[in-house]
C-alpha cells in the first residue's frame, strides 16, 4: 500500500469533483492509504505535513508556503492548480481553450450580438486570463466586440463590497443591450448577477450570464439561478491519481499530456 497526501479544498465544486475522481480511482484498484482533511483553497499547510513520510502527494498549490512544504517532502507529486507556474510539479488542468469555446457558442447561439467577459485581476490565474482571451477571440472572430472586466474583489478579500459591487454594476450599466456575459467561473457569475440587480438590469432580457463550474450552491443562491458550464473536474482527479501511481510504482514520470 502506497501511502498518498491529499491536500485538495472541500470548499469549491470543483474540489470535490476532483476528490470523487480520486476516490474512484482509489476504490477500483484500492492501493492506497491516504492523508486527507477537510480544507478551503489557499489554507495554511497541515502541520502533520512537515514531518510527514509517505510516496506521494496530488495537491492544489495555491501558494508558497504549501509548495515549500511539498518541495521539503520529496515524493512523486502532482499539482492540480496552475497558479504557481514556475513549479516544477507536473500539471493537470481544464481545457480553458475549449470551456471557452463552449461559453461563447452558448451566448452566440442566443442571438446575443454585444459581449462581455468579467474575469480576475490576479495575473497568477494564467488558466482564468486564457478563457477570457479564447473567449473574445472567438466572439471577435464572429464578429463582434467583447469588453472585458477584472473583477479585483473576488480574489482577495475585500473591505468594501458595495464599493466594488457598485463598480462592476457600472461596467454593467454601460454594456450595450442585450449583451451576454461570460464569467472566468461561478464565483465571478455569482457577483455578475448580484451587481446586474444593482444596476437595474433584466437577467436574461438584457444581460445573459453564464459561468463556469457548476458549482450548485452558487447557482442555487443567485438570484436568477446561474445557468454554468460543467467541468468534469471528477475525470481530472481520476487522471491524476492514475499518473501518481503509476509514478509511484515504477519511478517513471507518464505523460499526463497538455495541462492548461
């Protein structure tokens, strides 16, 4: 038995689909013993972490501190964030060129002739800023325009919510109409429509928006429901549990193929 840490958030859908991905693969070949607890993304390190002796780890790398702390382990790792690039783990992610492709022929296909993508500020969210270039791209290459928003407040946490709510309501305000709107994921969605009532903006009358994830609590609590792309994020964390083990057992890194 191989013994595994996993240090993936239980907070987000795309998480816990991750997590099924490897708990399936753990069931069918049932090979290994595993290091879990519940977590949000961008935790501190579990302390057990720096004293821990095992054979390998898939992880979410969301800062240095953690990645330090996998480095100092020295075991086969896969790392299923790509917010740290400069990593030297091997990487697995969504096809941010497709999910693209996906959301912009949903909004075109609707008749929709004026676009927008609201996406992240954070420039280390390499995956987020490629669905929003694919995605005007496209909408360009139909022709027509795509204004883009960076949305600061979703990625850190912020003092003040009505400032940068009022200000996303703006951008909104100012959009022709009708126009659909996709956004880099759910939690950007979420905000997109929060801001749209602000602004005294009809979903989907006016504004058409679609996220990414599927995450359904937040689809769920937004108001309209979020209409959102499903990542099967589940297959991804199957992949990668079957590229650790194979590592693990023979010392010979597979081809996990292009992460995005």
């Amino acid at each position: 038995m191989k013994t595994v840490a996993i240090l993936i958030e239980t907070s987000r859908a795309y998480g816990r689909g991750l997590l099924r991905g490897i708990s399936r693969f753990n069931q069918e070949h049932r090979s290994w013993t595993t290091y879990f607890q519940p977590q949000g993304l961008g935790d501190a390190p579990p302390p057990w972490l720096q004293t821990w002796k095992g054979d390998g780890i898939i992880a979410r790398i969301e800062n240095h501190r953690l990645a330090e702390d996998i480095i100092a382990a020295d075991v086969p790792t896969i790392n299923l964030r790509g917010s740290l690039r400069e990593l030297k783990f091997p990487f697995i992610g969504s096809d941010n060129p497709k999910v693209a492709e996906i959301g912009a022929q949903h909004l075109l296909e609707r008749g929709y002739q004026h676009f927008g993508f609201c996406g992240f500020a954070r420039e280390d969210l390499k995956g987020f800023h490629t669905r929003g270039e694919c995605f005007k791209k496209i909408i360009e290459g139909a022709g027509f325009s795509c204004d883009v928003y960076s949305n600061a407040s979703a990625a850190r946490q912020t003092r003040s919510w009505e400032r940068d709510q009022q200000q996303l309501a703006r951008w909104i305000s100012k959009l022709p109409k009708p126009a659909g709107i996709m956004t880099a994921n759910d939690d950007l969605g979420f905000l997109v429509l929060d801001a749209c009532q602000r602004a005294n903006v009809r979903v989907p009358d006016d504004i058409g928006v679609l996220g990414v994830d599927n995450d359904e609590f937040l689809c769920d609590l937004s108001v309209p429901k979020l209409s959102s792309i499903r990542i099967n994020s589940e297959e991804t964390g199957y992949q990668a549990a079957q590229f650790l083990d194979e590592w693990m057992n023979t010392g010979i890194l597979p081809d996990p193929g292009p992460g995005v």
